[in-house]
C-alpha cells in the first residue's frame, strides 16, 4: 500500500513538524500544534504575521490532500485523472507562492534576511529543523500581549435634532472567517455641527461612515432627526451626501449637465423642471461654477472638479453631509476656502462630517471631532468624541495632527497608544453612563 | 414617539433610463463613440473587398464570406461594449449610492448600443451593396432579402454587443476586460460550427457560441444547401496542365506522328517537320512520351520552328468535354450535393429558430449584466 516515495514524504514530514514545533516554541505557542497537518501551515502563518494567508494555505493544502487522495484511485490513462492532474498542477504554484508569503512573514519575525525564503522553499524540512534549534535564530517582533479595551456597554440617548449614532458592532467576512471592523461607537452630534472624523490608515473611518449612512449595515442603531436611516434607507438615503475621496464623475460631459443629471437623480421626482432648473443655477452660483457651467469635467482644475462633486451631493439639499478627504490634493488657500464653504453649509443647519488628514489649517472650523484607532484586536474603536479643545487636553497634545500621530501605530510613524485613549475612553464613557 | 416618515417619491425606473440615454448619446455626438460606425465601414469594406465575389454565389464563397460576416459582427459587437461599464465602474458605484437603478442605467446601454449595432449592421448591407456583392434572390423571412439579412447582422451584432456588456459588468477594470476579450473572440470563431470541423462535445460547444447562429442564419438565407460547389472544378482546373508519364505504357497513347498531324494542320509543314526529325533519327512511329515532347520541342526550336508539342493531358480533356457539352453546371450542383450541410436547410424555419436563439442570448447576456452589477456595493474600496 506505501511504497518508497511514501516513506521518504512521512519521514520529511516528521522532520518539518518538529522544526515547527521548536519554532512555535520561540513564538509563545502550543508545540503540539505542529504535529497537527494542514493546521500547523495556518498558526504558523499566524506566527508570521500572515493570518489570511495561513487561512488560504490551509484551504490550498486540503484541496491538494483531496486531489492526492483521489488521483490514488484513478486509472492514469483517464481523462478525469488528467483533469484532477492539471488542477492539482495548478493549486500547487498558488501553495507555493502562499508558502514564500508566510515564509517571507516568518523572516520578518525573526529578523532574518529575505533570501532565506528560497531555502525555506527549497530545502522546508531541514530549514525547519535549524531555525527551531538554533539559538541563534530569535524572534524580534513579538505579539501584543494586552488586552483590547472592555466595550463601554452605553447606549446614546437619542435627540431630537441631529444624528444618534449606537454602532454595536461592524463585521465582515474574510476568507470564512469573520472579522470585527468596529466596535462600540456610540455618540450623538447636534444639528448645526461641523466635526472632523481622525483616524489613522486601516482606523475604520470610511467604515464608520457607510455604516452610519446606511450604505454598509452594522449591527447599530443610527437616527437622523429621529428617522431610523436603516430601516428607512430607501427614502432617507436622499437625506444624506457622500462625497467620495475620488472625484467620481464623468470626464467628458459638461459642468451643467454633470449637476442637471445628479439634479434628476436626487431631487424628488415630481419637482418642477423650472423649479429644478432653478435649484441647479443656486447650486452652481453656490460653488462658484457658474461661469464654468459649459467646460467638460476633464478641463477643471482640482478644486473646481472638488466643488463640482460636492456641488453633486449638496443639489438634493441633505440633513447629513459627509465628505471624504474634500481637501487632498488642493492647496492651503483652496481648501480653507472648501472647509469655509463647508462650515456655511452646517450653520445653515446641517450635520456635516469631514475627513482630512490635514487638519490643523482649518481647526478653528470645527466644532467636534471623532477620533476612531485601532486597538490591540485591529478594531475601529472610538478613542475620543467631543470639542476639539477638550480633545487637546484629553490626548495632551497641542494639536489635532499630534493627537492623530499619538493614536496611529508604531509601523506608520505614530506612538502606538491607541489601546491606552480607547481604554480611557471607553472608561470615561462608562463613568458618564 | 411616533414620527411622520416623509414619502418622497424619485425618478423611476423608466425616468432614469432616460437620463442615462440622454448621457450616452451626449457622448455620442460629442465624444468619440461615433467613431465605431466608420470604423464599422471599413471592416466590412475589407472583408467585401476580400471574399465579396463568390458571396451568396458559391456554396464555399458563401461559407467562408458569411463567416467573415459573423466575424465583422462580433466584432463590432465585442468593441462597442466591452469597455463602457468598467471604465465607470466608481462613478456607477457612486450613482447608486444616490438612487440609481441599475437596471435603468444597463436599459440605457442596451437601447444606445442597439442603436449602434442597428447602425453598424446598416452599413454593413450599404458597403455590400457598393462592392456589388450578389444577395440572396430569394427572401426567407420579410419582403426584402436586404431586411432579412440586416435583421440577422443586427441580431448577430447585437448579442455579442451584449455578451461584451456583461463581460464589462462583471470585470472591475478595462485590462481585465481587454484581456478576456480575445478569449471571447477565439472561442467564438474557433466554435461557429461551419468553418472548423467539430466532433462530439465540441460540436455540442458550438451551440454557446453567437457566432453559430448567425452562421446558420446567414448560410440559411443564402440557401447554401442549393449553390454550387466550385472546389472540385476549381481544383481539377488546377491539375489542367499535368501530363500523365507515359513510360513504360507504350499501349495507350499517341504516336509521334499521330501528335504531328494534330499540331501541324498544313500537310506541307508537317511533311517538312517529319523530314527534320527523322533527320535527327526520331522514330515516327514511337510512342510520345513527356521527355520525348520536349525532345522534338528542343530539335524544332532549334530549327526555328517555335510549337509545343505536348504530352497527354487527361484532365484538361475531361474539363473541355464537360464545357463543350454545357455539362459545367450540372457537375458543380452534383458535387454541392454531397457536401450539403443539414444545419442550414429548413428555410424560414430554421432562420427563425436562429433568431430567437439569438434574442434569448441577448436576454440572458443583460440579465446576467444586471445581476452582477446589483453587487457593486460590494466592490472594495
């Protein structure tokens, strides 16, 4: 039933596993789980660094153990033996290319030159086996060991006149495993406000943002002037403005046309045309495109394109308007007078959140900020919500650019203390019920 | 507390549809998408140039020419569409955030694209005509065979116009789409059915593809089953000149002399080249063999007597037979027979039934369109 070949793999096997299982050692982890096949490729990825593409190893590995199983089976002149042959041909490079990944993870942990992935490659067992063994080779990162904040347990009373935000939970599915995006953002911003939404790369702000519109559901409760917005969506969605970071909009069609067609689209149905025609000039005249109403798209400047995008949302006149990096790409002048326009448009009664990651030129704008980081479980956590002169004393920084390095990771250059404001938060939060 | 939820009611389905016409047309007129329609121009003009002659006229020329029409379709079809949804696919995304309908904005490519492919196919029979392209005399389906066959050009066009549309709407950028497109291409051409000989499963395969019914639209209007078939006498009027080899089969031909009497008709010149030769100690009497004609050519050039005498030419002689005796056409009809192919008999019927494949392709291919951009709120950011 076993022949040569067979002996030769179990024997090579046996070898790897116990390398794994010296090197899961050096990583704080169980050394029987390298003796577990398929399962010990996926913690050893977690080891490394590489969590998804442990998952997609494992998957990759059993396909491969099927296939091997069933071509067994097979009389070798068949055509599903060819098939099963190709396929396993196939899944074969992807294991090895998910193999150099974690191989590549491995070496990062361990501060190891990157060259070391072809031996690892070439050569698993015995590479294994020394990097277990030798004393030599150390791990250099280690894994968080502290505890992600508690969840503060509060639910936000809902007011009147403004948005009530209550996110339980946001979650995705990632390569069958499900992945918690946010968690515990419970706050309420008052009809009238201006608020800066800071967070650094990965902190979950785009998230945070279509889960309050209504455009990604969360397990939360979000309500704007008392309408629920998820189960109203279909009717408040118009109530709300995004303007995406990306100026979304056809190149070659005209200024007038871009905002008449959005005028169609947002603005009710049974509107006037005199009347929407109308509410498209006071548009125009509002971003100052009046006089580039016939240009193409193409031909704008940045911060004409900008306005035309936020002139797009702004037609249908909403209650909440969020806007994502408005100011990337235009200069100090051009964007204060953006955020000024934007602050005119929250005194006009709105709810407007902005995003930048420049924010101290326009500071004095804004009446609050949302300060979202990740903690130790990479989760979207509210670190901070309030007035922005609270928030400087709350992070004990002088100013909003220095509380965003405070609570942004080590590896982007920040002081990794995202955990400690969450937790002190999220403490705070509790005390105040 | 209970609060009044306000009933605002936004542009339709069919509202919205008109909005995104009207922006595609904008776009037509004033961007660059008119420029398929000459470029539809010149393909056909090319392919007429090319194989025009014997379309419609010969059961080969019409094979090989109705493929090189579907050709034209698909890939007119494919070009128009294969880019239009991926190369927006953000600001789709951002449309529907704000209340499009995405079966509103796929109706509007599928009537702005059937306007082209309507266009296309227009031209198509137009440069046809102009390079005096022989149609059909007979008209399957309407009163006209230039209908007909529009209507089988548009469809063709149509569905691969679609099949493209889908491909832009599941992809999420125009590389990915220009790189599946030749796969398309080459499946759709190497599976039409008619012009590649297919067995078992691959014959089955062809089925999928548009290129086989409009194929067998297009050969059934032309009554392919009925042309004649011109390979057979086209390649014996290759082989008119080759001489059989007369060594060592003395028996069955001409003597020297006999090929004399039939190449000098006066007595007085023949008696003359007679006496040369056998000055030159040919025997008159011998079989004419190959090598021997161009012997005596040799001798009588030399002589300054400028003929060629020739060996025996079978084939020409059976050809000359069957010309003489008004025996071509007969012929050419016999060996159609019996290469007919069954897919394209039925008439009517059968365009019909090509036809309505074709529509139930276009109506899958634009379902399908709307099924997967449904899921645009799922693209990553």
């Amino acid at each position: 039933m076993f022949n040569a070949t067979d002996i030769y793999s179990f024997f090579s096997y046996l070898i790897c596993y116990i390398g794994y299982a010296y090197i899961f050692k050096k990583l704080g982890k169980k050394m029987w789980k390298a003796f577990i096949p398929i399962y010990n490729t996926y913690e050893l990825a977690k080891g490394a660094k590489r969590e998804l593409d442990g998952r997609i190893q494992v998957v990759l590995n059993c396909i491969m153990a099927i296939s091997d199983l069933v071509i067994r089976f097979l009389p070798e002149s068949s055509l599903v033996y060819y098939i099963i042959s190709l396929f396993r041909g196939t899944v074969a490079i992807c294991v090895i290319v998910y193999q150099a990944r974690i191989c590549s993870g491995l070496c990062e942990v361990f501060g190891k030159n990157k060259y070391w992935v072809v031996i690892w490659l070439l050569f698993e067992g015995l590479t294994s086996l020394y990097w277990g063994l030798s004393k030599k080779i150390q791990p250099v990162i280690t894994l968080e060991e502290e505890n992600a904040a508690d969840v503060s347990g509060v639910h936000v009373e809902e007011i009147e006149e403004g948005l009530t935000i209550n996110i339980r939970e946001r979650t995705a599915m990632e390569f069958f495993k499900k992945k918690v995006l946010l968690k515990d953002l419970h706050l309420t911003i008052p009809k009238g406000h201006l608020v800066l939404l800071l967070g650094g790369s990965g902190a979950g702000k785009t998230t945070f943002l279509n889960a309050v519109t209504g455009y990604e559901k969360a397990d939360a409760t979000v309500l704007l002037n008392g309408h629920d917005l998820y189960k109203e969506y279909e009717s408040m969605k118009y109530d709300v403005g995004f303007v995406p970071q990306q100026d979304l909009m056809r190149p070659n069609d005209t200024v007038l046309m871009t905002l008449e067609d959005a005028a169609k689209l947002r603005l009710p149905g049974n509107i006037d045309k005199k009347e929407r025609k109308k509410r498209v000039q006071e548009v125009l005249e509002g971003f100052g495109l009046s006089m580039l109403a016939n240009n193409l798209v193409e031909k704008l400047s940045g911060g004409q394109r900008k306005r035309l995008s936020i002139a797009m949302e702004f037609i249908s006149d909403p209650s909440l308007f969020i806007l994502d990096e408005p100011d990337s790409g235009l200069d100090g002048v051009v964007a204060r007078g953006l955020f000024e326009k934007l602050r005119a448009i929250a005194d006009s009664g709105k709810i407007v959140i902005v995003i930048t990651h420049t924010p101290d030129r326009v500071a004095d704008l804004f009446d609050d900020v949302i300060v979202l980081a990740k903690d130790v479980d990479r989760t979207g956590r509210l670190a901070y919500y309030g007035s922005l002169e609270d928030a400087r004393k709350f992070f004990k920084k002088d100013s909003m650019e220095h509380v965003l390095l405070a609570v942004n990771q080590k590896e982007e250059g920040g002081e990794g203390r995202a955990n400690e404001f969450v937790k002190r938060y999220t403490k705070q939060m509790k005390k105040a019920g | 507390m209970e609060r009044e939820i306000k009933e605002v009611k936004h542009k339709g389905r069919i509202a919205q549809t008109g909005i995104y016409l009207g922006k595609l047309f904008r776009m037509f007129i004033f961007q660059s998408d008119w420029k398929v329609l000459p470029m539809a121009a010149v393909i056909a003009g090319l392919v007429c140039f090319v194989v025009g002659n014997n379309l419609f006229v010969t059961m080969e020329g019409t094979l090989l020419g109705t493929f090189a029409l579907s050709c034209i379709c698909i890939w007119n079809g494919f070009f128009n569409s294969i880019q239009v949804i991926c190369r927006e696919r953000a600001i789709v995304k951002r449309e529907h955030r704000s209340g499009m309908h995405i079966s509103s904005y796929i109706a509007a490519h599928m009537i702005y694209q059937a306007f082209l492919c309507l266009c296309q196919s227009v031209i198509t029979i137009q440069i046809c005509r102009m390079m005096k392209v022989t149609f059909p005399a007979v008209p399957q389906i309407t009163a006209s065979v230039l209908v007909d066959i529009g209507i089988t050009l548009f469809l063709t066009t149509y569905a691969a116009d679609m099949m493209a549309l889908m491909v832009s709407a599941f992809v999420h950028n125009t590389t990915t789409a220009m790189t599946i497109m030749p796969f398309l291409l080459i499946f759709q051409l190497v599976f039409s059915g008619g012009f590649f000989s297919l067995e078992g499963f691959s014959l089955k395969l062809t089925n999928l593809t548009v290129a086989k019914w409009g194929l067998t639209a297009l050969c059934t209007q032309a009554d392919y089953n009925h042309l004649p078939m011109v390979l057979l006498w086209n390649s014996a009027y290759k082989l008119k000149d080759i001489e059989i080899n007369l060594d060592n089969k003395e028996e069955i031909t001409n003597t020297v002399k006999d090929e004399l009497s039939d190449v000098f008709v006066d007595q007085e010149v023949l008696n003359e080249v007679k006496d040369i030769l056998v000055a030159e100690g040919i025997d008159l009497d011998k079989p004419l063999s190959n090598e021997g004609a161009e012997e005596l050519n040799l001798i009588l050039k030399r002589e300054g007597i400028d003929v060629q005498i020739q060996g025996k030419k079978p084939v020409w002689e059976v050809m000359h037979y069957i010309e003489e005796n008004g025996m071509r056409d007969e012929l050419l009809l016999k060996s159609a027979e019996f290469n007919q192919n069954p897919s394209y008999d039925g008439g009517a019927f059968n365009v019909l039934k090509c036809w309505s494949v074709l529509i139930l392709f276009i109506a899958v291919f634009s379902g399908l369109s709307v099924i997967s951009l449904e899921f645009i709120d799922k693209d990553k950011r």
